[in-house]
C-alpha cells in the first residue's frame, strides 16, 4: 500500500469512516494477532487484545500525527492491551506455563516451530515482548526502549540475553 | 550490536505460522465492532479512554526530545585535582583486549572498497538474500540518502531582518537552568529559560515567549525545501542575544513499506526510519520577536545529541550509508562530502556501515568554517567535558566469556579544533553519561557486565589513565547487580545497583589504582538518577521495590546523608504512587534551585477507574524542599486537564524569581511559586489551540476537578498521609471526571 493511500485512509478514519480504518487493520491485522499469539500464549486472549487494540485505535486515531506510523502506533498499542491480558490474568513478568497455553496449530506445523513455540513461552513476558517486536516487527532497540520506556544499551542488553537462552532452550 | 542471523531464522519460522485470524477479527466484523462501538463513543466525545493510546503512541512515536532546566550551582566543584599521593603513575591492567586502534583510509578508493566489499559479504550470505534479497535490492534503489539541503534552503523569509533594538533582560537573578551533566558544557534541550523569555521547540516550530507579558513573541516555523519533509527540533540553546535551534530534517519519501534492510550495524537493522539529515539554525535574537537567521547548517545522519561550551555547538549525528549505492557512502556536512582524511574506522576489514558525524559550529562566527570528524561505527552514549568529548559504543562480545564491552574514543576539542585523541574499552555496558566522569587526568566509568554461562550480572567500576588504559578497577563490587545510576562527586562514586538488595554505594576513588568500597547503605528499589543537593546530602529519584522486583508504577525520592561516605544513610523516603516521571530517564526534566534548596520535577499520573483501567493523565508539577535532610513543603502546580484527550510530546517545569512555569509544546502556565495559585495561562500552540483549550478547560475551576479526582489540596503540608495515592479515581465515587461533561 503506498504511502499516499495510507494517508488519505487515516484521514478518513481520522473522520470516523469505519471501513477506511478497516483497511488500514487488514493491512496488519495478521502480525497483530500472530504477536498476540505468541506473547499473551493463547489464541483467546489475543482474540481480546487485538479487538481492544483495535477499538482503542479506532478512538484515538485522531492523535496519530504520521500516517506512515500507523504500524508502530498500532503495534504500541497491542503492547498495552497484551500486557493487560496478562496482567489481568497475574501473569505478568511470569512465565506462562506451556501447558496453560493453546497456541492453536499452525497451517505449516514443522518440529522446529513447535520448539520454537514451547521455548517463547519459558521466557519472561518482557523478554518474549521485545523479542517477538525485534523479530516480527523489525523495530531496532532505540525505538523498543521508547516503547517500552526503557533504554537502548538495556534493551540490547536484554535481547542479547534472550537470544542467548533462546539458543540453549532450543538446543535442550 | 553485531547483526544476528539467528533473528532472521526465527522471523522465518515465525511467520511460517499462517495463523488464520479469528473470525471476530476477520476485517468486516472489526469494521461492524467499530460500527457498534461507534453511538456510545460519541456520546462521551471520545473521552472514554483517555490517555492511554494517546501516551501509548507517543511514546512510540515521538521523537527523543527530552530534558530540561535547572539552575545549577556546582555544589562540589570538580577542579580538585585527584592525588595522586602514590606519586607512581598506576601501572595499566589488562582487563579487556587492547584498546581498538582507530585506522584511517588512504584514499577515498579504498573507502569504496569497504563499502563494496560489505556488499559483495551481505551479497554472499544466503540466509539473509533468502529472506530479505529482493526487498534489499528494492528499497536500495529507492533509497535517497543525499544531503537534503543546503543553507540557503532553509532560510525562512519571514527571518531575514536583523533587530534594531535590544530588549532587557529581568536580570534579577534566579531561574530555572537546564540540568547539564557538566556544569561548564550545555545540553540542549526542548525548553530553555533565560530569566525572562521561555523558548519552546516541538515538532517543526520554536516558539519564543515572554513571561512579563505572557504572550509568545515569536514563532518558528523554517520551510523546509522539499515539500514531503519535515523538521523534529528537540535542542535549543540560548548564548546572550544567540538561538540555535537543532533537530532532525525527516524526509517522507520513503513510504513506510520501503522498509530498508541491511545497513544497520547496531541491534535490529530492519527497520529504518526515513533518511534524515540534522539542521542547525543560528539566530540573532537581539529583538525576540524578529529573530535574524545568521547560519544555517546541514549534517547528514539523524540528531544524535549536542553539546555546548562556551559558543561552539559539538553536534553528533548517526549516518548509515548504504553499501549498495556509491553516493551513500560518505555522509555530507553543508552538501560536501566528509573528506577522506576525517574519517576512522575501527576495522577496515570489517561490517561497519554506521558513521557517527561529530562537527564544530562556532555559533558567534557565523562565517567560520564547520570542523567534521567521522568515525565508522556508530555511538550509543555521549559524554563531554569542556576540553574532550567522548563517544561511546557498546560492544557485543560473544567468543569471550562477558559478553560485553563498551569502547569509548576521546576527541579532544580546541573551539572548532577537533582531533582524535585516544581509544580505550572497558567491559560491560557503560549506560549513560553519568556512569561516566573525567577526574583530572583519569576517566572513571561504571559499567553492567553479564556472564551468560553463569547467568549473572557483574557490576563493576574502572579508572582509565588518559591513554584510556585501564589503571584501576574494582569488579564485581555487587554480586549479580545491575549498576542503575552513578554520581562521581569529586573522589568518591556514588553507585545505587539493583537486583536483590539493591544498596546505594559509595566508593573512594582517591588512589586511582585501587578504587574501594567506603560504605553501603541497602534500600528498597532503586534510583535512576542521583543529584547532589548539597555536600552531605544526595538526592535519588527512581522506583520503589521490595527484594525480587521494582515497582516501576511510581516515584521513589530518597535522600541520602554522606557526611561519612563510610556509613551512607537513607534519611527521608517520599513516594509518589502510579505516577511516572520523565526524570527517569532524562534527568533534564530535573530541576535544581540550589538557592532555596528546592527541586522540582513533572509527575504525570495514571487515572485509573476502579477495574484499573487507564483512564488517563494527569499532569501536575511538584517541587520538594529540603530541609535538615528531609523533604519538607510538598507543593503541587496543577497542569489542570484530568481527560486524556489531548497529549502533548513533553511536560516540563521551570521558574523565574517567585513564578513557576509548567510548558507543553502547545501552552504555558505561570503559577505564584508560593501559593501555587494559577496566575496565567498562555495557549500558543495555533494548531492545537483547540485541543488545548478543550485538555485545559476543565481547570478553570482547579478546586473543582481536584475533589472530582480525590486529589490533595493544592499545597500538601508533608506528612505521612499525604503518601497517598492522590489520582487513584475510584468508580464508586459520585464523580468521574473522565465522564465528564466536556
């Protein structure tokens, strides 16, 4: 979607046209909900991130200054409605158990996947939380310590550990 | 940050799970959710969830324009020179691998073999082509990272003219001063105060306000040349009559799928904001209400940070060229290319394409030529004293055992003189400019090391010779701590480290070979930053905690007796509950009035409605006194606007004589210092105007909307019950004020 199509959605959205803001949803709507899956470890709960994300969103976009940053907006967004779920479920900063957990299958299912899956889940939910925007959302570690107010030699810090436990979780 | 394949694995696998959506997210039932949602979201005019995305998004979109203004008396003047009573000059350790030597490039041509041969490496590396190839290739293409514009360019025709007359300062004395890691070295930052105007920067304008008559007097807004660019001003310094006014240049050309992978050489390259440059505009502000552009100034590479001593504006910005376009391949300053003979590079084997750009403006020599140095390789920290600054980078060291080390290269700075003067590493992460201190001749650093066999943090203190080699060292001082914030007083550190028991430190750093542990004091959470009230007395500001876990929902004051460094004590404790303060993690929103003995710092509030949902913010500016080692005359400077509608990029406050000032990017107000009572109130922000209007509307009647939100009077005599909570607004209340009627 170029960037003038993006714009000219937010401005109607901006408006409260419902199916602009719709479109700009479909645009990501897919690495919202595979990022809720993966930090809140159940697909209902991501279910209920996203949509309150999503409501969220819709109520705010007047605040959106930079069309281009609907994306991040967004993301940063889900980052609060997913730490609310598990907040709410008093798993923050906790592990959730893999056995608490029903990530549903995925439509191409390989072995390493599920390994990958099972060791997400082992770490803590900050950890899964920069990891899984590091990774599925490409966001360099000055702009994950601006999200999650923290700083960028921290952040670093704690990806580099998570790679490092990543790695030995998957080599058990 | 070395770039890490094993990302790029786990992206792939990740995103081979195909996860169909959920029904009820499926785009048409959103759209009808939305729908539905819709009738009972305009009856509440949108004011249901308040702040909470609002904040949400800013914190992710803003740009880093934090810091602030106090007034800085050099409590404990550093020019003691440390003794170095040994007489010996202490022999260096080796403790990390030989500094990095910095090489040059002979020529121009083998600065493009770097670069190509970077290419040709990423080329060859399948993991990376598989995946990101062909995005490369496109947004390579799409890439225009040449210099934006030149000076002319800039210049703003409503400017031009120089000001005849000469307005007065109220020189009658105390006001609030940014809070500088230095005192003879100026930080710039969003507000400065100059006893009388307040300069403001947001966005792309910088607007001038005079506080006697409490109008703005002038506002900015340079044109860029391009019509899809745009100006983010987070620095200005004023010298006298002199206005500099910095920020990034963003271009908006690449549109936001034009994601460019690849050249990023620190943490996670795959994601880059648009190309930018970093503008300077120098103005003669004789007359505040028709400053003349004197200079302007273009640098390739995002605003990094800046520095001030004396007229030279230091500024450093972060380039990354890209090695599949030849004309990327050395940043520009005022459209000329960097020369060859400026530029360092660590490895000239190596992967590096990030440049850091250090220039030297002479601000009151607008015809002066700009002085560059360029070093390969990118900076995550920034520390200046008035004669060197040091540039720090942080280093991923996976065949060693520690895992990190941080580099620090000193330039030495002579005016507009600027020369590479030494390189040096010492392990771990060194976090900010405070865990860094020049002492005479010796450099003291604290730093977080992490040994990831055994799982476990080690924090540690270095005196570095001026070589950079490290003389002293005292390690592991905390067993598996973190180092969270450093005060280097004179010869002794002041270290506050958390993780289990979390002790403020204090370590005799009066033999440079053998730094030791005076004395600890264990506290409750930990501080993030540590100002120097006077010169027994220390103040931290951080979190609250117990022994496993920090309380990041509010904001610790804790003061520190350090008579005896021997037996530091904890002698008051003040928090203020689900509350967060920019200081934090800027300590210029810190400001310091050495006269009264008092600070004051922006507090912003969480409202929360009784299922804990965030409702909002609210802004309130508080200052503490001091007195006899204890806090003492609490008082409160009510931004007003519980409904979290409206958001602004920044809060901050600062005083003049008896007035104190809170600012937003969009509206000033002054309050009597004493009686806390509002005074005026000076929306200035057109664009928001409305907004503004709305978010301060419901504060015409202060007392009012403070019951509405339970909060404490205005002015809270100190005592224990005044800690607590002030904003939690409870839903069983009678009033709710984030339902308000607007």
């Amino acid at each position: 979607m170029s960037s003038n199509v993006i714009k000219d959605l937010v401005k109607k959205a901006k408006d409260g046209d419902t199916a602009a803001f719709g479109a700009l949803y479909t645009t990501v709507a897919a690495d919202l909900y595979r990022f809720a899956v993966f930090q809140t470890g159940s697909s209902a709960r991501a279910e209920d991130a996203v949509s309150e994300a999503v409501l969220l969103a819709f109520q705010k976009i007047r605040n959106l200054e930079k069309p281009q940053a609907f994306r991040s907006w967004m993301f940063s967004i889900l980052l609060n409605c997913c730490r609310k779920e598990l907040r709410e479920k008093k798993a923050q900063l906790q592990t959730v158990l893999p056995e608490e957990t029903d990530i549903p299958a995925a439509a191409v299912d390989l072995s390493e996947n599920a390994a990958l899956k099972q060791a997400l889940l082992q770490l803590g939910a900050d950890e899964r939380e920069l990891f899984l925007g590091a990774v599925l959302f490409g966001y360099n570690s000055k702009e994950l310590a601006e999200l999650t107010h923290s700083k960028p030699g921290t952040v670093r810090a704690k990806l580099f550990r998570t790679k490092e436990k990543l790695r030995s979780l998957l080599k058990e | 940050m070395k770039k890490d394949p094993a990302f790029d694995e786990y992206k792939k696998l990740l995103e081979q799970e195909a996860f169909p959506l959920p029904e009820k997210l499926t785009e048409s039932c959103v759209v009808e959710m939305l729908e539905n949602a819709k009738p009972q979201q305009e009856k509440k005019k949108i004011k249901l969830f308040p702040r909470i995305v609002a904040a949400a998004a800013a914190a992710a979109i803003a740009i880093t324009a934090v810091q602030m203004i106090p007034w800085q008396k050099t409590i404990h003047t550093t020019t003691v020179e440390p003794t170095t009573s040994q007489s010996e000059t202490p022999k260096p350790l080796k403790l990390s691998k030989a500094a990095a030597p910095l090489s040059q490039f002979d020529s121009r041509d083998d600065l493009d073999t770097y670069f190509k041969n970077i290419a040709a490496r990423r080329e060859a590396d399948s993991r990376i082509d598989g995946m990101f190839g062909a995005l490369r290739k496109k947004s390579a293409d799409g890439f225009a990272a040449e210099s934006v514009a030149d000076s002319a360019a800039v210049t703003n025709g409503a400017l031009t003219a120089y000001a005849t007359e000469k307005d007065f300062f109220a020189a009658n004395g105390n006001y609030g001063k940014t809070n500088t890691r230095s005192a003879d070295v100026d930080e710039g930052d969003v507000i400065k105060n100059d006893g009388r105007y307040l300069y403001t920067a947001s966005g792309g304008k910088f607007s001038i306000i005079d506080t006697q008559t409490m109008q703005c007097v002038f506002q900015g807004e340079p044109e860029p040349e391009k019509e899809n660019q745009m100006y983010a001003f987070s620095s200005l310094y004023v010298q006298g009559d002199r206005l500099v006014v910095s920020g990034t240049l963003y271009d908006g050309q690449n549109p936001i799928d034009d994601v460019y992978y690849g050249v990023r050489d620190y943490a996670f390259p795959y994601y880059d904001v648009m190309a930018s440059a970093t503008v300077t505009l120098v103005y003669d502000i004789a007359d505040r209400s028709r400053p003349a552009l004197l200079r302007a100034a273009v640098q390739d590479g995002g605003m990094e940070s800046s520095r001030m001593v004396g007229d030279v504006l230091y500024t450093v910005t972060t380039y990354y060229a890209n090695e599949n376009k030849k004309s990327t391949y050395v940043p520009s300053v005022n459209g000329k290319e960097i020369p060859c003979d400026c530029i360092y590079v660590k490895d000239p084997k190596g992967d590096a394409t990030g440049y850091i750009v250090l220039t030297a403006l002479d601000t009151a020599q607008p015809k002066k030529e700009i002085e560059t140095l360029s070093l390969l390789g990118g900076s995550d920290c920034i520390y200046c004293t008035a004669d060197t600054l040091y540039v720090l980078r942080h280093q991923c060291l996976e065949e060693d055992a520690l895992a990190y080390a941080t580099e620090i290269y000193a330039f030495s700075l002579q005016g507009t003189d600027l020369a590479l003067q030494s390189s040096g590493t010492v392990p771990g992460i060194v976090e900010d400019q405070y865990a860094i201190d020049r002492f005479g001749d010796y450099l003291r650093v604290t730093s977080t090391d992490y040994d990831y066999q055994t799982d476990v943090d080690i924090s540690s203190l270095y005196v570095l010779n001026k070589k950079l080699e490290i003389v002293g060292a005292l390690k592991d001082f905390a067993p598996d701590e973190q180092v969270k914030s450093t005060r280097f007083l004179g010869k002794t550190a002041y270290v506050v480290t958390f993780r289990n028991t979390d002790p403020l430190f204090a370590i005799d750093l009066s033999d440079p070979a053998k730094p030791s542990i005076l004395g600890k004091v264990k506290l409750p959470g930990f501080s993030e930053y540590l100002h120097p009230i006077s010169d027994t007395l220390l103040l931290g500001v951080g979190y609250d905690g117990d022994e496993q876990n920090a309380n990041y929902d509010c904001i610790k004051l804790s003061l520190f007796d350090i008579s005896d460094p021997k037996n530091p004590k904890e002698t008051d404790t003040h928090i203020i509950k689900q509350a967060q303060s920019d200081v934090h993690f800027d300590p210029r929103a810190f400001v310091f009035d050495s006269v009264r003995s008092v600070f004051g710092l922006p507090v912003s509030y969480s409202i929360l409605d009784s299922n804990r949902n965030w409702r909002g913010t609210n802004y309130v500016y508080k200052t503490f006194a001091v007195k006899n080692g204890a806090f003492a005359d609490e008082k409160a400077y009510l931004r007003g606007s519980v409904d979290g509608y409206h958001y602004d990029t920044f809060f901050r406050g600062t005083y003049i004589g008896e007035r104190v000032y809170t600012l937003t990017e969009s509206a000033v107000q002054e309050f009597d210092m004493e009686s806390c009572k509002k005074i005026r109130t000076l929306i200035y922000d057109e664009d928001s105007a409305e907004e503004s209007e709305a978010a301060l509307a419901d504060d015409l009647s202060e007392d009012q909307v403070l019951e509405k939100a339970k909060k404490p009077p205005v002015t809270i005599p100190y005592n224990a019950e005044s800690k607590v909570a002030p904003v939690l607004i409870d839903d069983t209340t009678t009033t709710q004020p984030t339902t308000q009627a607007p």
